[in-house]
C-alpha cells in the first residue's frame, strides 16, 4: 500500500508584490493607508498606489460604500496586494490600521467635501471616516488630496473645514481646470510622500557603508569579550538614509536592533570579519563611509580550542591591539566622505573635543561625531548628546532621542556633499 504524502504548500506572497521597490527603496517598511473617497477621481488612486509600492511602501486601500459603485473592491486587491476594506467588522479593521503606531501616513486620495467634513466634525459613520478620525486622534500623519467642482470648494463651510484642520493635517492643493478643483497627478502626490520622509535629491543614489554594532572576540568556544553597544545609531542612521534615496550597505556585528530594511546587510561577528570584510567592500565606490561600529579594541592572542575549566581561581588572559578598520578607509578611497565616531566616558566636554579633534586628524575623516558613553548617558541609552565636528566647527546636539539624532548626522552629510 502506497502511503499518502501530504506536502505543506507555504504560501506565496501576492503576484502584485513584485513591483514592490522596483523604483526605490525610500518607502521601505512604511505602512500606508489610502483611503479612496467617493469621487471619479479615485480610478487614479490605483495609479497612486503601485507608485507608493514601487518604492517600498505597504499599500492597504480602505474604499466609501459610493466607490465601491465606481471600482470593484477586488480591482484595489489587485493593486496592493493587500484585502481592500469596505466595511468595518469584529476584526476592528480601523484600529489594526489607524490605532498608535499602527502604521506611518495615511492619505485621503480622492478627498470629497463630505469626507472633509466629517473629519473636521468627527462624524465616523463609514470606513474611511472612521478610519480618518482614529488616526487624527493617534496622531498618525494624514495627508488630504481635495477634488471637487469649484463652486462646493468655494463653499463657506468647505472653507471652514479646511482652516480648521489646515494645521492638523496636511493638505495638496489641487488643480484647477475646467472649473473643477481635481485631485492632484498621483506623480505629485507620491513626491510629495517621499520628501515627508525625508527624500534628499542630494543623498538619492548615493551609495553608503555603514559600520555598526559591536563584536565579540572569542576567548574560547564558548566564553566572549564584547561591549553593550546595541548598534542602534548606526541602524537608525541606515533607515534615515534609505529613506533619503541613499543606497545602503550596512556591515553589522551582533547588535540587538533588526537590521534597516532596504539596506544590503552584512553580518559580522568578530572585530576580524567586520575589518576583513570591511575593507572587500572598499574594493568598491563608495560617496559615503561611516564608521558607526563599536568594535573591539583588543582581542585574546590566543583563543582556547575547548572550553576553558571553570574550577580556576584566577585566570589570565593576554590581549593583543586588533587593526583600526577607520585607518584604512582613506587609504582605500581618498574621495570618500569619511565620517568618524569618537566615545569616551565620564570626562569634560573640552578633554571629548580635543580626543575626537585628534581622532579626525589621524584618520582624514571629514567629520567626527563624538559623544559621552559614561554613567548619564547609561541610565537611558535610547538618548545621546553627540557633537559633530567639522574642521574647525563644533556643533552640539543636546540631549535627544536618536531618532533625532541621526537626523542631524544626515543634515550634517548633506551639507558636505552639496
């Protein structure tokens, strides 16, 4: 008797997908939410969509009872790749898309006079109004694209509704032709999306290494030296990067942060790998080089081929200086935008000046971004006060998150290669 197989089938991402990033990667690991309007213009918000797609973005399409009339809800699938919500049920489809941090924008494309007065007067009584008044309480940013005749936009109370959340939200203006005020070219709504996640037409093609994340030297099989960096700077500054139009290549030791999505990443573990590995990939052009990495100083001269015993009472290990990976890269690539990172603990900010100062002028780095890792800046690690030198100039963050932080490096890159 033949026996029966039965073969788990995994199943496959949506055919749609595919055009996912096949012009960008800005959008990478950006959840938005279109919410299509009862208007003729919402056969444009499919356009709209593969064109936030095809730069990363996660498209998911909530539609008006009167769309739904104009497009068949599967016609929206089909773009996203997503299920098109229609109606709300006990799945609680407003809060899995507009709750806290549920996703990162949501755009009103076509936005119709009666959405927009539901919005400014709370009124949820259809998906995409309660959809909008759950993410303009969560805070999610939402983008509004108007398109109605001109005589209803001329509308007093559409005036009122528009000064009213005119500095809540953010609105496109629209086109005026033929007497209608028509949604704006989806072209000009998807540039619009990329610059509100820090698109630079400076950055935009840009190709980066970053160094991130610490390492951990062997002394046995089983037994490490490493440091409590947690890679999350470099990580951060990637993601800001990608989403600037920057080509990003992230060479990362065992720090507890995922990887930023839309960067080629390398795993590294020892101080060894990341220079070796490292340096191979300065066999190739980069505009920018960060050192972000908090990799070893020192290694064991000798690493135990078996686990060492723990019934010692003392036990004495030998260290040996491992290569500085930062010496390198200029004598790799002498063009390259070399931006360095300096940390000492516990000492005055003139004594972390001088030190990073020296740092920048032994390696030819063109910025140096030097920070105090001592006993204030462990009782919260998510924050940082770094200060960027440049040449002569000296600038200083303040405390922030670093969020805000790789914000400011960006700025500072920018600058340089202007």
């Amino acid at each position: 008797m033949s026996k029966l197989v039965v073969k788990k089938i995994k199943k496959k991402d949506h055919p749609s997908l595919d055009i996912v990033t096949s012009k960008g990667v800005e959008l990478i690991g950006k959840k938005i939410v279109l919410c299509v309007a009862g208007s003729v213009a919402a056969y444009k918000a499919i356009e709209l969509a593969r064109l936030l797609m095809r730069h990363g973005a996660d498209v998911t399409c909530v539609t008006s009872n009167a769309v739904t009339k104009l497009i068949q809800p599967d016609y929206f699938k089909w773009a996203t790749g997503n299920e098109v919500i229609t109606k709300l049920t006990g799945e609680l489809e407003h809060i899995r898309l507009a709750d806290y941090k549920q996703s990162d924008l949501v755009i009103v494309y076509p936005a119709t006079a009666n959405t927009l007065g539901k919005l400014a007067n709370g009124i949820d009584d259809t998906p995409v109004s309660t959809v909008l008044t759950v993410g303009f309480g969560s805070k999610i940013p939402i983008l509004m694209c108007l398109a109605m005749h001109e005589s209803m936009y001329d509308n007093l109370a559409v005036k009122k509704n528009i000064e009213f959340l005119k500095n809540k939200i953010q609105f496109v203006n629209p086109q005026m032709v033929e007497g209608k005020a028509k949604a704006p070219e989806p072209e000009d709504v998807l540039e619009i999306v990329l610059k509100k996640f820090g698109f630079s037409s400076v950055l935009k093609n840009k190709k980066i290494l970053i160094t991130a994340g610490p390492t951990l030297e062997y002394i046995d099989p089983v037994r490490v030296i490493t440091n409590i960096s947690s890679g999350k700077t470099g990580v951060l500054l990637a993601s800001e990067l990608i989403s600037a139009g920057a080509k990003v290549t992230i060479v990362y030791g065992p720090g507890n942060q995922k990887p930023s999505k839309g960067a080629k990443v390398i795993n590294v573990t020892t101080s060894k790998e990341m220079f070796d590995i490292t340096k191979k990939e300065l066999k190739k052009k980069f505009d920018v080089v960060i050192m972000a990495a908090a990799a070893s100083d020192y290694t064991p001269e000798s690493v135990s081929k078996s686990k060492i015993k723990s019934d010692k009472k003392c036990l004495t290990i030998r260290l040996k200086k491992v290569p500085k990976i930062i010496e390198q890269v200029k004598k790799l690539q002498k063009d390259t935008l070399l931006v360095g990172f300096k940390a000492e603990s516990n000492i005055t900010k003139s004594a972390l000046i001088k030190s990073a100062q020296k740092k920048m002028k032994d390696v030819n780095a063109d910025i140096m971004i030097a920070n105090d890792i001592g006993s204030k800046y462990q009782k919260n690690p998510d924050r940082n006060q770094i200060l960027i030198i440049d040449n002569n100039k000296i600038k200083s963050s303040g405390w922030k998150q670093k969020e805000k932080i790789v914000k400011l490096i960006r700025k500072e890159i920018e600058q340089k290669l202007k």
